[in-house]
C-alpha cells in the first residue's frame, strides 16, 4: 500500500472527502464488468459452492492484492438442499400445468406428491395473522394466498395451524409471468411445503375457484447436501482493532440470475473503496475490515458465520457494521437503512450511522427515504450481536409509491428492481447513477468512521 500525501489529511473529515472523491461509479464499474464477465463465463450465477462464485471470489482476491491486501479466507460448511421435483398441475375442474417454486428451506412433500383442494383466506389475502383464516375452513387444503404483508415463514406457520397440508403464493407484483423463489428462515420454522407460482397462474386458479372447487396435486421435494463455502476478508494493515469498522456485501446469487444488481454491484462499489483506501495506509485510526460474504442468499449464512466466530471481546471491538446490498437497482429508491429493526431501535450507535449517511445526502440535496433493519440483508447478525449497522440498499421487489417520484424518479406502481432474482439482472439492469451515489455515500461515511469513532451510548 501506498501512503497518500500528508497536506490531504487536514480537518477531522479529511478521509471522508478523499474516498468520496476518488471513488465513483465509472472505476467501480469496471470491477462489477469483470465480475459479470467471470460469472457468465462458469455458469451463469454465483451460487454458493459454484464455479461462477469461484470466478468470482478470484477477481476480488486478486484485485485486493495487487493493492496491499492480505486476503484471508474464511471457510465454512452449511446444510443445503438441491431440488429434486418441483412441479404441480391443477387436476379439477380443468387440466393445467403449474410452474411452482419451491421455497428455500420448505418442506418437502411425500414422493407421491399431494393432492387436495384449493382454499383461500377467508380474511385478507395476504393470510398473515389467524384471524385471516376465521370464518373459513382449510383443513387438509392447500391454501393460497398473495405475497407481501410480513415473511413467507409467517404465512406457511399461520396457514399450517389453520389446518393447511400445503401453501402456493402468488407473486402479485412485477410482470404476470414473473416468479420469484421465496425462503422460509430460519429453517427450522418450515412447516408445509411451499411454493410460488407467477400472478397469471394464480389468477387462472381463482377464476377457477370462483365456478367451483378447484383440486390441485403438488410434487415438490428437496434432498439434504452440504455445501462449502466461504466469506472474503482483508483488513487495512493499519488502524486499532479496538473499534474495527466492518464493511460488508454479498457476492453470491441465488442459482436464477448472473445478479449484476443482487448482489455484484455493491461487491464492486466496496473492491473500488477497498481499493481507493488502500491509498492512505497509516492514515487510519480505526482498522477497517472489508468482507465479501457467501451464502447470503441461503440465509445470511456468510455473515452469520462471521459473527458467530468472534470471540466476547471481538464483538466488543467491532465499531460498527456498514452494509452496501444491490445499489444499483433501475427503478431505485435512495433508500438509508433507519436504526431500527421491525421489534423496535437497533444497538446504540446504529441512528448514527444513519445520520451520518443522510447528512452527507442532505450535503447534496439529495433526498433519501428510510428502511428498517430487517432480517433480509447480512446487517441482521450483526444486529442480533448488539453491533450497530447501518448501510443502503435501493430496493428490491417493493413497488414504487407515486409520492416517492419527485423524489427519485423513476415510475409509480412497477418494482424497484424489475429483474430482481431473474435471468434479466444483467449489467444493464444496474443504474449508473445511484450505483455511483450510493459508492460515494459508504465511501464518505468508511472514511468518517476511519478516523473518528461510534461511541454509542449504554453499549
């Protein structure tokens, strides 16, 4: 590494402005172009334990050596799954094929598959809370009902104590031909065997249901594997460890895209601010550890692992957690993790973090929304570890409200991201613009925590 001149380090946000500047997304692209390029060339995806994530994890060790790094890999083996049938077909009152996905982490059905009638909520659709299953009666059906309105873990419980033997849910958002592979997490909530199917299949099955009843057989099975995998970790060779600030993204995809936007863009943006710093070696006052995740999308695997290993003390020395997760969405949202998470405040510290992202934001007249610190990103173990997070995300399968295009742009009503968990997340799925403002954002605020430290209350 080399050492930036000493006059550049004048005022107490010196690094900030220096990394803010230097990174941007033009550089940053070229990195998140050879990712894309290393995972079409194995296979298309980024899956954990496949070659394209090998490709891969190659680019961002070798990029990170040539600029100082000492690149530890952190090695680790998860339960897995590979499916094994995933298919289903309305049997009455018509024959038609069905295109279910099989949840991650779903129970699987007999070999035989099963066969019931169809039932819906008698309440909201959504079938989030028992007494949306009041006044119906579902016993030994398979229930359907919409995504959205809390986690698919809820939705599969709820409906298996109503009596349910089996769930599909319509993915009624996006186009009518889209179809997205849920999660059921943690694992050991699974209850029935869930699935997925696209809008247009489940509307055909409620215009069925309204002439009549409606039977359906259902196939869908899983076997147990173990999968290897592991996180990429370099540190800067210089600042304390006492408040060492962690910045964090995944490189795996799930097995469905190449995931230039979920999750390679922000792999990149942090491989160019890992990049960018390694400039100001001895500069730092707080090391700063960069870590490119596995797993995430096998639920938070990486990440959890991570934090799992720290020692008492190690938590205790861990500052901070900044998590950059798919900053280039097309239809963005500037949005800012909020300190909280949906069961109330995040660990002291985590608000400021917040601030400090908005402030540099406001600084440019830049609007920004918030968004809680739930369990869908590699933030939530840190969280649950009483470590402060923070970080930014420009959306995923939300749809856009109308008050929120004088703000960002974009179109009312269609997906932030559109190719989310699709073939089509290709790199011209990634919107040069916020990629390229979110990759300053965390650039500034590494810097800040760099040189200055989060002394939450109470922690």
């Amino acid at each position: 590494m080399t050492t930036a001149p000493h006059a550049a380090a004048s005022g107490p946000w010196w690094l900030a402005k220096a990394l803010a500047s230097a990174v941007t997304g033009r550089q940053a692209w070229h990195h998140l172009k050879m990712i894309s390029e290393a995972t079409h060339a194995h296979g298309g995806n980024r899956v954990s334990g496949s070659p394209g994530y090998d490709a891969a994890a190659e680019y961002v060790t070798k990029t990170l050596t040539d600029a100082g790094y000492r690149v530890q890999r952190q090695e680790f083996t998860f339960p897995d799954y590979e499916v094994v049938a995933e298919t289903g077909t309305e049997t009455a009152p018509v024959s038609r094929e069905l295109h279910p996905l099989l949840a991650y982490f779903s129970v699987s059905t007999p070999e035989t598959g099963v066969s019931a009638a169809l039932a819906e909520p008698a309440g909201r659709a959504t079938g989030c809370a028992p007494e949306d299953y009041a006044g119906g009666d579902v016993t030994g059906k398979i229930v359907l009902v919409d995504a959205g309105g809390c986690a698919t873990s809820l939705k599969q419980v709820t409906a298996a104590d109503a009596g349910a033997i089996a769930m599909v849910m319509n993915v009624n958002y996006g186009n009518p031909t889209m179809n997205i592979r849920h999660r059921v997490v943690p694992p050991e909530t699974a209850r029935i065997p869930t699935a997925t199917l696209t809008r247009a299949e489940a509307e055909k099955l409620r215009a069925d249901a309204d002439q009549g009843e409606v039977t359906l057989h259902l196939d869908l099975r899983t076997k147990p594997v173990t999968t290897k995998g592991y996180n990429l970790i370099a540190d800067t060779p210089s600042g304390t460890g006492t408040h060492t600030v962690v910045v964090g993204s995944h490189l795996d995809s799930v097995d469905t895209t190449p995931g230039s936007n979920d999750n390679a863009a922000a792999a990149a943006m942090q491989l160019e601010i890992a990049r960018q710093l390694a400039h100001h070696d001895g500069k730092v006052a707080n090391r700063v550890r960069f870590a490119w995740w596995d797993a995430e999308e096998k639920g938070l695997v990486g990440s959890r692992y991570y934090v799992d290993q720290l020692s008492p003390r190690q938590r205790g020395e861990t500052g901070l957690y900044l998590n950059l997760e798919m900053i280039g969405s097309p239809n963005f949202a500037r949005q800012v993790y909020n300190g909280r998470t949906p069961g109330g405040p995040a660990p002291a510290g985590s608000e400021q973090i917040t601030k400090t992202i908005n402030d540099y934001f406001a600084g440019r007249n830049l609007p920004t929304v918030g968004l809680e610190l739930d369990d869908r990103s590699d933030h939530s173990p840190f969280i649950k570890a009483g470590i402060p997070a923070g970080g930014v995300n420009a959306g995923a399968e939300a749809l856009k409200p109308a008050e929120w295009v004088p703000l960002f742009g974009g179109i009312a009503g269609e997906m932030l991201d559109h190719c989310y968990h699709q073939p089509c997340d290709t790199l011209d799925n990634v919107n040069p613009v916020i990629f390229d403002q979110f990759g300053r954002a965390i650039a500034w605020t590494t810097g800040r925590y760099a040189v200055e430290t989060l002394k939450p209350e109470n922690r």
